[in-house]
C-alpha cells in the first residue's frame, strides 16, 4: 500500500467523534462527529493544501522579505511565497512528526526544530490532540532547548466546516471589535480598524454570502473562562464553534478563495494566532522564549448540533 502524502495516520477517537492526525506537518486531517465533518477535511491521497490543520510554528501568517532582528543580529529566512515575496508559517509545515504518545481518545505529535540558516534556535514543539465532552482539544507546547533566547509565534490552520456545500450559506459570529488592516499586495499589516458598521463586523452572526475573507481579527470579547469564540452556523442549525484561549489574541478568518477552484470556500479557516503577522520584524506580540523557557497555548473546536 503507498505511502500516503501526509504521511503516517494517527486516528483518536471517543464516543461519536473521530479524528485523524497525520505525520507531516503535525496537524488535523480530518474532525467528524457521526457522519457530520466538523473541519474540512483533505483526501488521503492528496498533499495537504492551503495549511489545512497544521500547527504555523515559529510563527504563524506572514513575515516580509523573510527578514528581522532579534537581539542585535539579522536573520533571513527562505521565502515560501515569492509571488509576495515573503516567508510564510513557519518550519513545520513539511516535516516529519512523531506520535511520543497515542491512546484511545488522545495523540501527542512531536518534533524538534534544529538550529537552521535564519533561525540559529533549537525548539521542542509538542502538539497534544484530544477528543472529549468538550470536542477536540489541542495544546501546544514549545521549549528553547538553547542557551540563549529566541523568537516566537504559534498559530493553526483548522478549517469550520459546513457539513455540505460552501460556507456561503452558513452565518459566522465573531465576537472581535477590531480588524488588522493588510495590504493587497503582499497581505502585510498597514494598521488597524474597528469593524463597527462595516461588512467586517460579525459582533452579530451575520450571513457570509460572497464575502471573500483574509483578515486578523482582534480585541476580542471573552467568557468567564478567558475563552474567546468564533461560531459558524450552517443551514440545517448545526454550528462548528471554534474557541482560543487566553494567549491568542488574534483569530484569521480566511473563506479559502486561493485555493484550487475545486477546494474553494468549502470550509472557513479560522486560524488562532498568538501573534499579528509580521511579528518578527514588528515585535507586536512577540513572544520571547528564554533559555528553557516553555510556552503552552491552548484552542479547541466542537459541533453544537442545535
């Protein structure tokens, strides 16, 4: 039997609920709930696309020219979107993960990033997946095994699903006062504004129709728990409710319009990110990591049936 693209499967499962978690790139390939998917899925048979589910370490979105400074030294990446000429989501997308630990209901993916041309740091990145009474829950955990401090940014890139057809239909609320304005050239940062009374304000659940989407999100509302919500609605009622916690101040809504013409608008990226993008060169919610310093972000994703 071939090898698939992704890689190994790793499938949890509880109750009604499955999921599958794949070797390259660490991330979701599928969530389903019966026969009802919660995350758009990508085939088995086929490379993952547009980052489906995969964890966007060391930082999430977009970092201009592939360049920054940290601590007095410059530093360039590879470009992985010369049409824009910038680095995108990390290292991780195209590596080899391994399951340190895989149970009924829970898998622990791991990797470690090795000192590389731009990015002279060494970072054990842990991602847990656990299915439970609350859905799919996932921490990710990453320590500087260096000896001197570094740069870091998290993000992931699940998909809400529909259930059937496009998001089009479906109503999407989410609770953020503020949108981080990018330019359309390169979708870098260029400012900020708030949504009230524009097209971008989904305070109120609002239909998405045509709506093409690839913004940050921020100033987001929360429950008493830290938690802050994105919720899309489908036809039928059933809503994906995706929820970040506390070290996420930013979620992107992106309606997949990049995407091969086939795999357009299936299901809304709804990505947490601990960061804006362009981080690296900006600072903005940058997080430095000491010497054996670990950080743990945390987000999770369920079906409310209605």
């Amino acid at each position: 039997m071939p090898i698939a693209p992704s890689g190994e499967q790793f499938e949890i499962r509880s109750g009604p609920q499955r999921a599958t978690i794949v070797e390259v790139g660490g991330g979701v390939r599928e969530y389903v709930v019966g026969q009802r998917r919660v995350l758009d899925p990508y085939p088995l048979e086929a490379i993952c696309d547009g980052a489906h589910g995969a964890p966007l370490i060391p930082w999430p979105n977009r970092l201009a020219d592939g360049t920054y400074r940290f601590d007095g030294s410059d530093h360039t990446v590879a470009l992985t979107e010369p049409d824009k000429h910038n680095a995108i989501h990390g290292f991780l997308l195209w590596r080899s993960w391994q399951a340190v630990e895989h149970e009924t209901s829970r898998v622990v993916m791991r990797t470690r990033l090795h000192p590389l041309m731009g990015y002279p740091f060494t970072l054990d990145v842990q991602v847990a997946y656990e299915l439970g009474d609350d859905g799919l829950v996932v921490s990710t955990t990453a320590t500087n095994l260096g000896d001197r401090a570094c740069p870091y940014g998290a993000g992931q890139h699940p998909y809400l699903s529909p259930g059937h057809g496009s998001v089009d239909d479906c109503t999407l609320q989410l609770d953020a006062a503020t949108r981080i304005l990018t330019d359309n050239d390169r979708q870098l940062p260029t400012g900020t504004a708030p949504v009230q009374g524009t097209r971008f304000d989904f305070r109120t659940a609002r239909r998405l129709g045509d709506q093409q989407l690839d913004c940050p999100f921020t100033d987001l509302a929360r429950d008493a728990d830290g938690r802050a919500w994105a919720r899309l609605t489908a036809p039928d009622g059933s809503r994906v409710e995706l929820w970040v916690d506390e070290h996420h101040p930013i979620i992107e809504i992106y309606t997949g319009d990049t995407l091969s013409r086939s795999r357009r608008r299936l299901g809304l990226g709804t990505e947490p990110m601990t960061c804006p993008p362009n981080a690296f060169q900006s600072g903005r919610g940058l997080i430095r990591l000491a010497p054996g310093g670990s950080q743990v972000t945390v987000w999770g994703v369920r079906l409310n049936s209605g």
